[in-house]
C-alpha cells in the first residue's frame, strides 16, 4: 500500500472532529481555532522502536503510548488537550500494523476528546513522534520553577509498577499483567493536571524516575528537597516480585510510570485542595517530601537514614 493509501486510511479512521477543527487531515496544514483568551500549549515526544519499546511490541500498545506520552505533558502543564500531529516513519507500507497502531491511538484520542488534525508519513526505521496541543489559562499554567522552601512534595498514583515490568521482561520471565498494563497503558492525568493548575506550585509529570524529575524541578525552582523512600505509592503492586531494595530502587528511579509530581504550599489548605482534587478526578495522591533550601534530592528511609539509588533514571546519550 503506497503511502497516500496509508494517509487515506488514517484520515478515514481519525474521522472525529472538534468545532474548533476549521481543516483537518487532507490539506497542507490543519486550520484550528484555539478558544479566545487562552494560552496554546505545545509539546512533542518520539518513541524509537527498540529504544521505547522492545522490538516487536503489539502496534496498539505503541499507538496508545505514543499518544500518552504526549498527554501526560499536557496535564504536567495543567492543559487542557485538543488537537494532534502523527509523523509515522514506516520500514514498510502495512496497513495492518497501521490499523493497530490506530486502535490504541484513536481509542485514547477519544477518551480526551482529542483530534488528529495532520501529520507525516516516511518510509524508514520505526519510529512514531507525535505533537499534542492544548490550552490553559493565562498565567495558570503548572511550570517547573515555582516550587518554594516548605512546600509539601506530592505524586499521584503509584510509582515503579512501569519499571517492575521492564525489570520482569529484561529477565526473560512472565510479566506480571498489572504491571504490563502500567508499562503499555500509563493514563494521563489530565483531569488531576487541570485541578491542581493555580493551586500546586510546580509540577512535572514522571517520565524518567521520579528523584530524576523531581531533580529537575527543584534544579528549575533553586531549592532542594528530601523525599521519603518508604512513603512511596505503589509498594503493593511490586512486593510480590521485589525485595525490599529493588521496590524501592523500582519506585524512586523507575521511569515510564507518567504519574505527577507536584508541589503544595504547606498547610490545611493545602491537604484540604489535595484531598478535594483527588476526589474529583479519581486518583490518589500521596505526601512524599518536602521542599528545603539548597540543591538537589535527598531520599531518606523511614529510620531517617539516608537512601542512595542504584542509579538515578533514564538519560539519552548516557
Ligand atoms: P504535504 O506533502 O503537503 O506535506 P502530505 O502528503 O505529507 O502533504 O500529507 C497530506 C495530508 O495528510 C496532510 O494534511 C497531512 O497533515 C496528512 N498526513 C500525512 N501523514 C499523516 C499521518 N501519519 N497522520 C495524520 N495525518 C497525516
Ligand atoms: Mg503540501
């Protein structure tokens, strides 16, 4: 199938629409018409065969990641997502493959009422970029330089269950289906994103470990922070695979999870906004540390003695 066959295909099957999609898939570009008022928000992420996912992974699960990768960074933004780009580099025209990358893309597109609005498509290695856009209000977007001295340190969901399941197919043995679903099917936490826009100080969603991105947070912020090892969420899904040392090496650097990480003024206030946002968008957060002077990421155990990780998360070109 030639590549405008393959174009045809996915503009037959992103057929859904938005009101402020003015021109879609088919001309040049795509024609949209961001709500007055609002600030655009615009990102990008690649996922390299072999390098994101191992060779030979399910089309479906590279289209939904594909796509979650992207939206995760909308909700560490505090956006609200509306449009998309796909540029798909191809070693063949298949559309079978293609079919399944669009289940799982398409399928999350629609759970956030996002458009595929254009793209690209080349004959070469694997490999799927996808650009998502998305708005916020003027001056509410979370950022990663607002976190201050005091601030509580807080992450939604659970922490290391992505990592454990790379951690059980680098091993050659079963992965354990909870943990699969972690690795293939992260949910963006949009709704949690947009709660905590103009309430939390700072935020950044949890790609590459979470010491690792909270590093990057206080590196952008010029504070420090001392983090709890053993008040990290998640322990339940790993403890039947995991000691004691490689649950908390999993939960602390483990990346891949795409949960938030973000920072609250201390106070009331503050647990009442984090019980009252958890409750609205159905998913748990957790107090793991606390924003002090200074530079870099402390862990400590629940004894009080310092946790230093094996490693300290994903980095390219490492
Ligand atoms: P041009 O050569 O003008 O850039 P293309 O032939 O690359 O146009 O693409 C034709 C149309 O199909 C454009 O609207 C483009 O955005 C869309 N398109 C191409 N590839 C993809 C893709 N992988 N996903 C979504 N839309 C695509
Ligand atoms: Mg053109």
């Amino acid at each position: 199938m030639a590549e405008f066959k393959l174009i045809d295909r996915i503009r037959e099957r992103a057929g859904h629409a938005r009101g402020d999609v003015v021109l879609g898939i088919g001309d040049d570009a795509a024609l949209l018409q961001p709500p007055p008022g609002m600030q655009l928000v615009v990102t990008m992420d690649t996922l390299n065969d072999g390098v994101h996912f191992p060779g030979g992974t399910d089309a479906a699960r590279v289209g939904w990641k594909a796509l979650a990768v992207n939206l995760s960074d909308l909700a560490a933004m505090g956006a609200e997502p509306a449009w998309c780009t796909l540029s798909l580099s191809l070693p063949r025209s298949d559309r079978a493959w293609v079919d399944g990358f669009l289940d799982g893309f398409l399928a999350l597109a629609a759970e956030y009422d996002v458009a595929l609005v254009g793209g690209d498509t080349t004959c070469g290695p694997l490999a799927v970029s996808v650009a998502a856009h998305g708005f916020v209000d003027p001056g509410r977007a979370l950022r990663r330089d607002g976190a201050r001295e005091g601030d509580g340190v807080w992450v939604s969901g659970t922490l290391g269950g992505a990592a454990g399941a790379l951690e059980q197919w680098r091993a050659g043995g079963a992965i354990d289906p909870a943990l699969r679903e972690r690795l293939d099917r992260p949910r963006p936490r949009i709704a949690l994103g947009r709660a905590l826009a103009g309430v939390a100080t700072a935020c950044i969603d949890i790609s590459d470990g979470l010491l690792a991105d909270l590093g990057h947070v206080c590196a952008a912020s010029g504070v420090a922070a001392r983090v709890e090892v053993d008040a990290l969420p998640g322990g339940r899904l790993l403890r039947p695979h995991f000691g004691n040392d490689a649950l908390r090496a999993l939960q602390a650097t483990g990346g891949d999870d795409y949960e938030l990480c973000f920072t609250l003024p201390e106070g009331a206030d503050a647990m009442a906004a984090a019980a009252a946002t958890a409750a609205a968008t159905g998913v748990e957060v957790t107090r793991i540390g606390t924003v002090v002077a200074g530079q870099g990421v402390e862990a400590f155990d629940r004894d009080g003695r310092c946790w230093s990780p094996p490693r300290a998360g994903h980095e390219h070109f490492a």
